[in-house]
C-alpha cells in the first residue's frame, strides 16, 4: 500500500480540477462540432433517403475520438447524433435511439482495439487491418441496426426496405470510418512528415489528385466504371513517400471529389439506379482507401524490417569490432598481469629480505601475507599461519579498543604478542588499512618490529631512576638531620653564649645582641632548609601533619589561597608512598606559584577501597594546549620536577593525569591502596634493591 505522504503527493489540488474540467468540456465541444458537421455533411451526399447516408463521415470522427480521448467524449456524440437527425424531422425517440447506437459502436470500436495491443498511429499492417475489420466492418453494423430498426419503429422507413437500408447505413458508416478515422489518428505525423521539398511534394501530389478526380467526377463525359480509377496511381505515389498518413490524404480528396461529382451528375456512378450508384460509389472509396492504406502500411514494416536489419548488420559489425578490441585489450591486460605478478614477486622478495616482520590481514581478519621477517620473530612458518586468524597465532595485547585501529586509516603503537614457543614480545607496530575501489576496508597491512630488548633497557633505566630518587630523598634527609642535629645545636649554643654575653654590664652587649641577632636568622634558615629538603614532620607525624604544615608556610609566603581537604582519619603509609604525594604537592604548589597566576588552590586527598587519589586544582591561566601534550607525553621540555614527580609515581605503581584548560589546571595522582601499606615497604625495598644492582 502507499504511504499517505504519496497518496498526498498524487492528489490533485482544486486549481488541477478546475484545469481538466476545462479541458474536458473543450473535448467535448470539439467532438461535438466536428461530429454536427459532418453529419450536416454525410446528410447531404446523394442517395441519401430518410437520414441513411451512403457515406458516413462522422461515424470516422468518433472513432478517432474515442481512441485518442477515450470513452468519456461518448455524450458529446451521442448528443451530436441525436440532433442531427432530430433536426431533419425524424421523431424524437428514434433520433435518441440512432444518436445511442452510433455512440455505442464508437465505444465498441475503441474498447476493442485498445485490448488488441492496437496502436493509433497506424504504423503496422495488422494495425491498418485491424481499424478495417474491427471498427470499419463489426463494430458499424452495431449502428447500423439501431438506426434502421428505430427508423423502421417510427415508420420513417418501410419493413421492405429494411435489408437494403441496413446495407447502405452499414457501408456509409464502414466508409466513414475508413476515409476519416486515419487522417484523424496520424495527423501528428502528417505534420512531421510535411517539412521542406517533401511539403511542396505533398502539395503537387495532392493538386495532381484532384486534378485527376476532378477529370473524371468533374463534367467530363466519362461513362465507364473502370475509368474512376485512373486516380490509383497517384494513391500509390502518395503510399510510398508519405505512408499511412499520405495515403489517408489521397483517399480523403478523392472521395470528396467523387461524392462531390456523383452529387452533380457527372462521373461514372449516375447511369444506373440509386442503389447501384450508391454501392458502386462505396466500394469506389472502399478500394481507394483500403489499397493506399495497406500499400502504406506494408511499405512501413518492410521499411522497419529494413532498419532493424541494417540496425543488426550495424550492431554485428560493432560487435565483431568491439570483440577484437576487447580481444587485444585481453592481450594488453595479460601482458600487464604478467608485468605486475613479477614485478609483485620482486617486491615480495624484496619485503622477505627485511628484517621487520611483514603480513596482511583481510577483512576477515585472516592472514592472507607473511613475509620471511614474521618467520623469523614469531617462529611460524607461512605455510602454518596463512588462512588462520591472527589472535589465533599471535594473542595480541592492544593498548587501545581494537574498533579504533580498524576505523583509522594508519595507526602507530605498541602491542604484545606471543611467539610459537609461547614467550612475550612487544613491538613496534605500523598499520596501514587497505581499501577496495569503493572505498570499503579489504584489509590492513601490519609492519612490525622488535623492541623488547629495548623495552626492558627503558624498564631498567626507569627502576634505576626511581632509586635513584629514592636515594635522593634518603641524602637530602641524611642532610637536613644533619643540619638539624650538629649545625643546628652548634648555633643554638652560640646563641644561648651571645645570650649570657648581651646580659653582662660590659660594653660589647651591642654586638653580642646584632650577633645573636644573625644567629636568630641563620637558625630560621638552617630549620627552612632543612625542613624543605626533607621535612621531620613527615617522618614522625605522617603524610596529614606534613601536609598541613607545608600548606600554611606555603599560603603565608606566597599570599596564595590553600583550601586544603584531608580525612580526618588518615593512617599512616608505605614512607616511600607518603614522600612521592608530599613531593608531588610540593612540585605542584611551586609550579603554580611560579607559572599559572591564580589566586587559590583546592587540595583534595581521598582513600578508598582501591585507591588514594591526590587532586591539586588551580584558578589559573591554564596551560597552552601544545605545551600541556608534551608534558603528557613526556617531552624533554616537562622540566625536572614534574619528570621526577611522574618517575615516583610510576615508581610506587600509580599514574599522573594532567588537565587544564581557560579555568585552571588540574593534576590528579591515583596509587593503588596495596602499595601505601607499611607491610610494602620491606617488598619495595627489596625490588629497589635489585633494580638498583
């Protein structure tokens, strides 16, 4: 069924409406002009007795109507038939019965022809003969026996003459059909074919026609049937250029100068009673019209069978030279294949001699390549692995969702697999996806290399330099104890001698104050230093107290907001654990007191299950977006501090996750809760241990 969207879209509108009834009524006045007229006219031909006309004009008019317009122009003949002959005298009821017989064998007409693959335009013999016997010969003694039984009911007509009259109206109406209905049907192409020197030939051919008929219907003396004939060859003539429609033309002049002659009393057709004059008359246009019609229309299909044959010599030559084109572009492609299969086994010879390992998945996800350098990383021969799923052979580890690297046309990146003897690699991998014409993945093209060796020299490299932090830390507190414990005592009696000195009554109790005076500050920056390299809070109170002091020197010397949130229960950690979130915090506040402008800090540190997640956010100008990727990928230009800071937090198991924008900046430390038990300290210990030797 169709959606009401398309029934809305086919419905017509009320200006559509307006327009076909327009339309149709101007149908109908044409029908109805043209049928009156030439009623008026086949009335008026000779032998004509109470409205049976020898020649009926107008039965041609409604079957050329209602095969171009259809059955719906019926009323306007009926209506035209019935006043007609209404307007001779004939009662009313018998001109009603003769006008709905004659529009009863124009429907007949049409309705039959148009379920008999007819077509209108006459360009096949069997269309020419079907208009002859269907609506010339059958369909008109439907007319015919309306219009004489009404004629006889009313008493117009005698029963005697019943079969006579049946004759003349049958023929009259055949004839009609015959002269009018084609001229009718192929005036479109009358017009196309009247163009040029072929217009003025239509015009000498019909001059030489009626001069011709008006010769022998015209005054002449001619006596003799045979001689009306003489017209023939010019109905030839007009058969063979001009075809159906030339020959509907010849037909019609002639007849009209017959009837025209016949209805004055010349020509050949007024020597014997009115009756034979009548049918010598009919079978005179009956032979004009059938033979230029049949001559035309086998003409036509002997023309058609002749284009159709040059058109099929035309397509067997084409064929044949399509044939030897398609033959030599079948040596050319050969010739190719041959050229790009040993230039393709120069290539893959050339792939085996890599030392990368080289293969082509398909869409299926099956290897369809495998070069010499898989072979020899993976261990699997070709002739083991190709048609076999490569998660199958290699049990790859990605480090992203495996659609991402299917939806990207090239891909980088580091993946995990497993060799035949069931040992772990990582590799550098390549991917490149390969697309058929339409543009649709055919497969992807996977160029892998070796770097487990230098995976595990970077490992090292990284355990080294998380001890070596570790050492850091362990010096810088072996310093500030030292300063706090010698250097810090060895002023602190100074001072308490400068004390006793600056009491005495001697004069130099001015320069023992000034002394003790700088003694004072060198014991405040001895304690700051000492406390910034290794703070003893943290030591002996744990990472809140440590924090907490921190912050409050940190708000007072930098005139920076601290909001700092801590639960209110935090237990001790892991040492290693609570000197990288300290040292973090530290680094944090430095660089956003040195670089991001703002005016207030939030300092968030939350433990659960899982987790302890340390969050220092800042009001900042952020950090330009190129500048924040280096730093998130580790580039040289992140500065020491916050590489240290990702080293110890990678050192203690945990990420670093940087984010800023136009709001502030954001650095966010996670470390897994197994990690900050005191118990993981000796474990950490004995792994540093190992690392470092």
């Amino acid at each position: 069924m169709a959606s009401s969207g398309s029934l809305a879209a086919y419905r017509e509108t009320p200006q559509d409406q307006v327009r076909l009834g327009y339309r149709y009524a101007l149908q109908l006045a044409i029908v109805f002009a043209l049928y009156f007229g030439a009623g008026k006219l086949g009335l008026a031909i000779p032998f004509t007795s109470s409205n049976v006309s020898p020649i009926w004009p107008a039965a041609g008019i409604a079957v050329a109507a209602v095969l171009i317009w259809g059955i719906r122009v019926a009323p306007a003949i009926a209506f035209a038939a019935f006043l007609v002959n209404f307007l001779t005298g004939i009662p009313t009821p018998a001109s009603v019965a003769i006008g709905l017989g004659n529009a009863s064998s124009a429907v007949a007409a049409g309705y039959l022809l148009r379920r008999s693959d007819f077509q209108t335009s006459l360009p096949r013999l069997k269309d020419v003969l079907k208009l002859v016997t269907v609506a010339a010969v059958l369909t008109t003694t439907l007319a015919a026996s309306v219009g004489v039984t009404a004629l006889t009911l009313a008493h117009t007509k005698a029963w005697s003459g019943f079969g006579s009259a049946w004759r003349i109206w049958w023929l009259g109406d055949a004839m009609g059909v015959l002269v009018v209905a084609p001229l009718l049907l192929t005036g479109r192409d009358l017009v196309s074919i009247y163009r040029g020197w072929r217009l003025l030939e239509g015009c000498v051919l019909s001059v030489a026609i009626f001069v011709a008929s008006a010769a022998i219907f015209g005054g002449a003396a001619v006596q003799d049937d045979v001689l009306a004939f003489v017209v023939f060859p010019f109905v030839i003539w007009a058969a063979l250029r001009f075809r159906v429609a030339g020959a509907a033309v010849a037909g019609l002049l002639s007849a009209s100068v017959a009837v025209w002659g016949t209805a004055h009393g010349y020509g050949p057709f007024v020597n014997h009673s009115p009756l034979h004059n009548a049918v010598l008359l009919q079978m005179f246009v009956a032979v004009i019209s059938l033979t230029g019609l049949i001559l035309a229309a086998v003409i036509n299909e002997r023309e058609h069978f002749g284009e159709a044959f040059e058109t099929e010599k035309r397509l067997l030559s084409e064929s044949e030279a399509a044939k030897e084109r398609l033959e030599e572009r079948a040596r050319e492609s050969t010739r190719e294949l041959e050229q790009n299969t040993a230039q393709l086994a120069y290539q893959a010879k050339l792939l085996d001699l890599a030392n990368d390992a080289i293969f082509i998945r398909n869409a299926a996800d099956k290897i369809s390549y495998w070069n010499e350098g898989a072979e020899r990383l993976y261990g699997w021969a070709s002739g083991e692995v190709l048609g076999r799923s490569v998660d199958e052979i290699l049990h790859t580890e990605f480090p992203v969702p495996f659609s991402e690297i299917m939806h990207a046309n090239r891909w980088e990146g580091e993946l995990r697999h497993t060799t035949k003897d069931g040992s772990q690699i990582t590799v550098a991998s390549r991917w490149t996806t390969l697309r058929d014409q339409s543009g649709r993945p055919s497969g992807w093209l996977e160029i892998n290399t070796d770097i487990t060796a230098r995976k595990r020299a970077e490992d090292a490299a990284r355990r080294l330099s998380g001890r070596i932090l570790t050492l850091q830390d362990d010096e810088r507190r072996r310093i500030a104890r030292g300063l706090h414990d010698s250097l810090g005592q060895y002023l602190t009696a100074l001072k308490m001698n400068l004390d006793r000195l600056s009491a005495s009554d001697s004069g130099n109790a001015a320069l023992a104050a000034e002394s003790a005076g700088i003694v004072d500050k060198c014991l405040t920056e001895t304690r700051t230093v000492s406390h910034l390299l290794h703070p003893p809070m943290l030591d002996e109170a744990g990472l809140g107290s440590a924090t907490r002091w921190y912050v409050d020197g940190f708000s007072r010397r930098s005139g920076i907001e601290v909001n700092l949130n801590l639960p209110p229960n935090l237990n001790r950690m892991n040492p290693e654990v609570e000197v990288t979130l300290f040292r973090a915090l530290q680094e944090a506040l430095t660089n956003i007191h040195r670089h991001s402008g703002g005016s207030t800090v939030d300092v968030h540190l939350s433990v659960d299950t899982k987790q302890i997640r340390l969050e220092i956010k800042d009001d900042g100008r952020g950090i330009p977006q190129k500048r924040l990727k280096g730093l998130i990928e580790g580039a040289a230009e992140a500065g020491v501090g916050l590489a240290g800071m990702r080293e110890r937090v990678r050192e203690s198991g945990g990420s670093l996750d940087i984010r800023s924008d136009r709001a502030g900046t954001t650095v966010a430390i996670s470390i897994p809760v197994e990690r900050t038990s005191i118990d993981s300290r000796q474990n950490s210990g004995a792994d540093s241990g190992i690392s470092a030797a």
